[in-house]
C-alpha cells in the first residue's frame, strides 16, 4: 500500500487570503490547483522566483480572461507554505511586477523571519 502524500500547511499573511478570494472563480481554481503543487513540494506551472523579497520566495503568475493574478509564497521555510500577498497585477509599465506589491511581500517576509526566530 502506498502512504498518503502529506501536504504542507498554508497559512496566509496579512490580507493576502481576503484578496485572493477576490480573484474571480476561475482564477481562484488555478491557484488552488498551484498552491496544491506547491503543498505537495512540486513547483508552480508558471512561477517566478523573487530574491528581491527574500530567499526562497515565488511569484505564481495566473493568467485568466486577459488578466493577471500574482500570488507572492514562500515554501521554503519548515512544513509550511507561507502566502505573502496575493494580488490583481494591472501592467502600469510593461511586465515587471509592481514595486509597491514587492515591499509589501518584502516586509511580510521579514516579519515572517522576525518571528520564527523567537520560536
């Protein structure tokens, strides 16, 4: 008999659960499908890696309905997959992501680190 594959937790920071949940649907059943590759320590189908943010972290990159959704993890960190920020991307200027959106993700991993530290 083959084991169960365990998957790692997710726990969401800051607002980033609340604004994944604005994805429209078919958005959200992508990255449900993603997040479950990712719990499952395989990689994302279209990810970016983020060292602006902090070691290990990604960028899932969604393409829905001529959107862009980013969702900002780190699953590097213990038996966790910890969501950084997770956001609507509407391109300013060209392809990178937006500053704004890395700081945030930036700063949520520092209080991340901050605070597994004290564990």
């Amino acid at each position: 008999m083959i084991p169960p594959l365990a998957l790692k937790d997710i726990r969401w920071l800051g607002d980033s659960q609340k604004l994944a949940h604005r994805f429209p649907k078919g958005a959200r059943l992508i990255l449900g499908k993603e997040l479950t590759r990712i719990q499952l320590g395989l990689q994302p189908r279209d990810a970016k890696w983020l060292t602006s943010v902090g070691r290990g972290a990604q960028e899932i990159r969604i393409a829905y309905s001529k959107e862009a959704y980013r969702v900002i993890y780190v699953a590097t960190l213990g038996d966790r997959v910890y969501v950084l920020h997770a956001f609507h991307k509407k391109s300013k200027a060209g392809i990178a992501t937006p500053q704004e959106e890395l700081e945030l993700a930036s700063k949520r991993y520092r209080e991340l680190i901050k605070g597994r530290a004290k564990l």
